[in-house]
C-alpha cells in the first residue's frame, strides 16, 4: 500500500485541470520555500546587526542566538521543499505521457 496523500487517485488519469492544480500546488510549494529562506535571512541579518551595535552582553547574546535559528528556519525550508517536490512528481509522472494513459478527457 503507497502512503502518498495522492494514493488514492492511482486509477485514474490526469485531466488538464488535475495539471493545472499541480502546477499551482508547485508554485505554492516555491513561494512556501522563499518564505522560509527570507525569514532565515532576515534572522541572520538581524542576529548580526544586534551583535554589531550592542553593547549589553545580554543583547549581544540575542543577537547570537537569532544566527543559528536562521541558518535552522533556512535548512528546514529547503528540506520540506524537496520533500514535497518529490510528492508533487510522483504525481505528475505516474501517468507516464506517450503512453495513452494521460488524454485529456475531461475537456
């Protein structure tokens, strides 16, 4: 048994609107990721900035912990990215094209 959340469309084909809401869900999947990656950096360039113009220890220690939570926020985006751009594809490839199996049939 496939544990895909898509698994239970495995007998049919993809008609131009199931394309279509893939394609949406891949651009979703990407703008998801630059969220992450812009919150990374914004964290990174925060943690720094607070190191460099403070003079408390204690908000010099803020200023370091805001670094590597950035460098974390950027990791975890890029890997539920992939992730899920390798659920996506499976998708996409099971109907194989060339073979019959994806007409449109829903136009």
């Amino acid at each position: 048994m496939n544990d895909t959340p898509y698994s239970r469309f495995e007998g049919t084909d993809l008609i131009l609107r199931d394309e279509l809401a893939i394609d949406r869900t891949l651009l979703a999947n990407e703008r998801t990721l630059m969220a992450y990656l812009r919150s990374g950096v914004a964290l990174l360039i925060a943690g720094v900035t607070i190191m460099h113009f403070s003079s408390q220890g204690w908000f010099w220690m803020v200023g370091l912990a805001c670094v590597p939570v950035g460098a974390i926020t950027a990791v975890i985006g890029v890997v539920r990215y992939r992730i899920m751009n390798k659920r996506i594809a499976l998708v996409r490839n099971r109907a194989k094209p060339g073979t019959g199996q994806n007409k449109d049939a829903g136009i």
